[in-house]
C-alpha cells in the first residue's frame, strides 16, 4: 500500500490540528497504533522546524502557572528531602558517638557502693541560713543493691532503725511493736531523706539517657538524665553531671513526680578506703527554702559479709 507524500516544508507550515488528517493511519488505529520507521523520522524533523507550532502546544496544555506551580513544589518536596537526611544523619552521628549512658551510670555507683556487701557510718550535720544546727550519726549495712539496714547511733535517737528491702522500706521505734512503713522520699534529718543514706544504687532504680557534654567550674561533665523505673526510686528525675575521664558523681538536680526542682547536690570530697576511691563528703541544698543545707561526711567504710537475719522484716523486738 502507498503511503501518502508531504514534504517536510508542506509539514512545518501546516497549522498543527493537521496532524491527524497527514496521518490517517494511526488516527484509524487508535488502539492499537502502529508507526512506520520512516513516518516517525519524518515526523520528528518537522516537529524540529517548527518550534512555534510545538510552543503553541505546550502553552495550550500546560499553563504557565501551573509549570510555577510544579516547580515550587518540586523545590519544596526537595528542600524537605534534604532537611530530614541531615537531621536523621546528624542524630546518627550523635547516637554513634554519644558515650553509653548506663555503663556510666553503673561505674558512677561505685563511687558510693564500693562492695557487694559492706558497712560504713554516715555523720550529717544540718545548717540554717548558714549555722549548723544538729548533728546525727547513722550506721549503714548494705547487701547487694535491695537490702539496707541503718541503726540510729545518736543519743537521742538511740533504739531506732530502717530497714529497706527491694522497693519497701520501714522503721523501727523504740516505743512500737511492729515497724512502721515509711518512703524514700520523707525527711531523715535535715535535708536528707531517706532514700539518699539507704538508697544509694542509681543504676538499680533509674533508667539513664545521655544528655550533653558541659564543663562545670574546672570539670569536664557527661550530663545524664535520670528517670526512675522503681516504684522504690526516691526521686521521679535526677538531672546528673558525672566527670568525663572516670564517672565520678560532681553535682545532681532531684525532681518530684509534679517536675518540682526539690533539692540538689554536690559531691565534694573523695578519699581512699580499702583500695578504693569512695565519696567523702556530700552537700544536699534545700531548692524550695533556699536557706537550708546538709552536710554528709562518710566514713569507716569496708566490705563485710552480713548475714541475712540482719535484714529480717519482723517484730521491732528483734533488734
């Protein structure tokens, strides 16, 4: 069959409707088109000399608006590509080179904790707007991470004791027949409480998230935050500032279940005892008085095997 002739200067004159009428062929076989090799060659060298006929076409079906339009939004979808790459890269990085949390958590107890099982006495002197105002003794005995025992050494504080099992903690008076529950969190002396002579295993009872590295004063910090995971916890948040080169405990933030800052701390003093290096002395501030403080001093702290009847939760009459 002979295919119909044009010249190729008859095609770039011809108005661009035309099309259809030059080529019957394809229009007749819609569904299922079919272009001669040398139809389409033709056809690609007459849409190559007449750009006015191919611009008309593209003004036609694609406004110039709409190609604004298009463009911005493909310069916004890739702004926001690029945006959340570098976010999820630098949060990689930071996870990558981020110190782990918990291992320092757990070294930084050491300092506190330094035996499986062990005793020591704990003097705390209470100020008030700078004067000290009482002072009284304890004696700590500690076996693995939920069982303390405290008997009051002061005078007139003689025949009490606290008991600390797990998440569980009591008292015991001289004057009562069974114990008498008590929290973590309630007043001991001055501004310490409970749970900052009896517990003392924050690897044990919070969960620990790295923060920030900061310097404070002259110590290069990891700054860890603290959230409690134990019923037991004596506090809900602990903001904690531990020394880079080995952990050691340089300043905590305590905070209550309603985000109250209620009282900080500063790890002063360190000194050897029985080959190793375990805190001295501690300051605890009052944050909601601001005029009050307490002072801890440790000492005579060794490892001891203490028996299990020590930690007995019964009759007061025991001790």
């Amino acid at each position: 069959m002979s295919r119909p002739s044009i010249s190729i200067s008859e095609f770039s004159t011809a108005p661009f409707s035309s099309v259809r009428e030059l080529f019957p062929r394809a229009e007749k076989h819609q569904d299922t088109p079919s272009v001669v090799p040398g139809d389409a060659h033709n056809l690609t060298r007459a849409l190559a000399s007449a750009p006015s006929t191919l611009s008309v076409f593209r003004r036609s079906h694609v406004p110039a608006a709409n190609t604004r339009t298009i463009n911005w939004t493909l310069r916004i979808f890739l702004l926001v590509v690029t945006i959340g790459f570098l976010i999820a890269w630098t949060e990689l990085g930071h996870a990558a080179s981020a110190p782990d949390a918990a291992a320092l958590l757990k070294r930084s107890d050491t300092y506190r904790n330094g035996w499986p099982s062990y005793t020591l006495r704990v003097k705390i002197t209470n100020f008030e707007a700078n004067k000290s105002d009482e002072e009284h003794m304890y004696e700590v005995s500690q076996k693995g991470t939920d069982k303390t025992y405290v008997e009051f050494m002061s005078p007139r504080e003689k025949g009490r004791h606290l008991l600390m099992l797990g998440d569980d903690m009591w008292i015991y008076l001289p004057d009562t027949s069974r114990p008498v529950r008590i929290t973590p969190l309630e007043r001991l002396s001055g501004d310490a409480s409970n749970g900052d002579v009896a517990r003392t295993n924050y690897a044990v009872d919070y969960s620990a998230e790295y923060l920030r590295a900061e310097k404070l004063g002259a110590e290069n910090c990891y700054v860890l935050n603290l959230t409690a995971r134990r019923k037991g916890a004596t506090y809900q948040r602990i903001i904690y500032w531990i020394r880079a080169e080995d952990a050691r405990p340089v300043r905590a933030e305590f905070y209550l279940t309603s985000g109250k800052h209620i009282k900080s701390a500063t790890f002063d003093e360190y000194k050897e005892s029985g080959g190793r290096l375990l805190l001295r002395k501690l300051t605890l501030y009052d944050e909601i008085r601001h005029n009050s403080h307490s002072v801890l001093e440790y000492s005579n702290a060794a490892p001891r095997e203490l028996p299990d009847k020590l930690f007995y939760q019964g009759r007061a009459d025991r001790f």
